[in-house]
C-alpha cells in the first residue's frame, strides 16, 4: 500500500526551511538513493520536525522504474509576462522541505539533510522561511482558503492507486505527488503557508 510522506500535509508548523540540491558530476543512481534512505527527521515524540523530500524531473526519471513517471512531469518551463514580468527556471534536482516547532529545529533538521546528501548533491538554495501571521503572504493576502479539508487532501493530492506515479520504489514505498514551488522577489509561498525573501527562481518537482 502507498503512504504519502506525513509531512506533505502536516499542519500547524510555524517554522520551515527549504533546500534544493544539484546531484554532483559523476554520482551513481545507486549512490543517490543510498543517500536519500539515510535522510531522518528529529528522533522525538514532540518538538521535532517534518522532512518532505521531492524529486526534479530529471532526476526522477533517472531514479525510477521504466514507466515510473507521468509523461505530464517536466522541468519548470520559464515564463515570460506582462510588462517585463517573468518567472524564470531555476531547476534543481532536489527539493527538502523541513517544517517543524522553531527555528533551531528546523535549522538542525536543515544541516542535518545537508551532511547526509553532501557527498552527492551540492546545495544550490538554502532558505529559512516562516508563517506570516495567519498564512498571509506579505501583502497581507490570507493563502489557502481553498484548500481541500485535512482529511480529503490525501485524496485530492496523490497519484491515485493503479496509476503511473511511485517514483523510486527503491528508496520509498509511498505514493507519489508533483508540485511547483516559486519564490518571488518580495515573498515565497508554500501550500503550507510560509513566507521567505529570497531570489526569483521556480521549478517542479514529485514528492515520493
């Protein structure tokens, strides 16, 4: 039976951290996966944190069973706007998204994940985030409104059972989900509501 990652649909949490990881020149799928087994959130019954890992596009075909992975994921495609606006692409291979009770815990969780994958990925973003008052983002817009109820999100989220979408069975048993994820100049959103200042950069990735 497929489980999705807890931590995809966790709630609550007021503190976040986000890194997204190039595999290095010349690593093995095999060193990769070894790598990624070995990622572990905070071994406590409370105060820890939540670890979501994803996968680029690129990487998890590389990673994947033949079949493994829909034909409608794709690297972020660049898009340019109105008026000189653009969202460019940045893709990366891995995206690890930690949220949890404090900051020092997701910082801990944070170059924990880091000294686990460092010998094959390199970290190209490393980014504290944090809940803006009620979820809004900083223009003072409340996000996620229209989110599916806890209790139907696993539904709404995930490959359903029977179609193309466990990505590295090997590394994970659970079921898959694919997301995009955007920073912006002057605020990041997640579905989870935190907010950051970082550069501009977008990408897609899946969830194993």
């Amino acid at each position: 039976m497929a489980v999705p990652q807890p931590g995809i649909f966790a709630q609550g949490t007021r503190s976040h951290y986000q890194l997204e990881l190039d595999v290095r020149p010349g690593v093995g799928s095999d060193e990769v996966v070894a790598a990624l087994r070995g990622l572990r959130g905070p071994a406590v019954t409370a105060g820890g944190a939540n670890l979501v890992v994803a996968l680029g596009a690129d990487l998890a075909r590389r990673l994947a069973l033949p079949g493994g992975v829909p034909d409608a994921l794709t690297a972020f495609a660049a898009i340019e706007g109105l008026d000189g606006k653009a969202a460019p692409s940045t893709q990366h291979d891995l995206w690890i998204w930690i949220h949890g009770t404090g900051e020092d815990v997701a910082l801990d969780t944070a170059r924990q994940a880091q000294a686990a994958l460092g010998d094959v990925a390199a970290v190209a973003v490393d980014q504290p985030c944090f809940v803006y008052k009620d979820s809004r983002d900083l223009t003072g817009f409340v996000d996620g409104t229209a989110n599916p109820r806890v209790d139907e999100a696993p539904e709404v989220a995930c490959v359903p059972d029977g179609e193309v979408g466990r990505v590295v069975p090997s590394c994970s048993p659970s079921g898959g989900s694919t997301t995009s994820r955007r920073s912006r100049p002057c605020r990041w959103r997640t579905r989870s509501g935190c907010s950051a200042v970082p550069r501009s950069t977008a990408s897609s990735s899946t969830m194993t």
